[in-house]
C-alpha cells in the first residue's frame, strides 16, 4: 500500500512534464521493484482507475522502462495495443501512436495538461496496423 501511495502521488501533478515524472519514478523506486509497479500501473490504467492525465504518466512510464530494447521485446506493449483498440481521447490516441512508432523525445518534455489543451486533430498521423504489432 505504501509503494502504491508513492506512486499514486507521483501522477498527481499534472503541470509536470511527462520524462520528469518518470525520471522520479526511476529516483523513487529500487529497480528491484519497477517490474512490479509497472503491473500495477497496467492494471490502474486497464480499469481506469486514474484520470488521464495519470494514464498520460503511467503509459510513459511503461514505456520508458523498456526504451532501450526492441518495441515488441517491452512486455507491457499488450497494453499499449489493447489501449489503442478502445475509444479514446483523440489526444491520447495521438499519444499512445507517438509511443508506438515515434521517439517521443519532444513529446515527453510536455505536461499532461499542455498535451490535451494543445491537442492538435489536424497533425495526427493515421493510425498504426495494431495487428501487424501484435503479431
């Protein structure tokens, strides 16, 4: 429950920018643990027990723990398709797309809160071929 509160406090800022979330969440918790905690992100976001802008947090964080490997090697990659196949918000549907297929360096440097005021309909790329992924 501790580790859980720690977490759930770190996704509450949503004026902070998205890498230094997850730059916290690598200082806050033990490698040993990241696994762990991930599997409770996944689970928080799949029930959407958080707000969007913590999604926003939570998929990042799921993402930049496995940055340095192959995409389809993240297992945690599940998530991101079975999100991608719900209906969302358009600015997390752009989201999500950027995470997927593009290196997020500029994106992470925003906040939740500037990535859905200044979600843009017009600059978002077409959907990615979700099965090609899974497969």
């Amino acid at each position: 429950q501790k580790d859980l509160a720690s977490l759930l406090s770190l996704l509450d800022d949503d004026s902070r920018p998205i890498d230094a979330v997850a730059s916290l969440f690598h200082r806050t918790f033990a490698k040993s643990e990241h696994f762990r905690l991930a599997t409770a992100l996944c689970m928080l976001i799949e029930e959407r027990a958080l707000s969007l802008p913590q999604r926003f947090f939570g998929l990042f964080i799921l993402f930049d723990l496995f940055k340095s490997e192959a995409p389809a090697t993240n297992p945690f990659l599940p998530v991101f398709l079975d999100e991608m196949g719900k209906d969302l918000e358009p600015c997390m549907r752009h989201f999500l797309h950027h995470l997927l297929c593009y290196p997020p360096k500029d994106l992470a440097k925003s906040s939740p809160a500037e990535l859905i005021s200044g979600y843009d309909a017009k600059g978002a790329p077409p959907t990615p071929d979700l099965e090609q992924m899974r497969r």
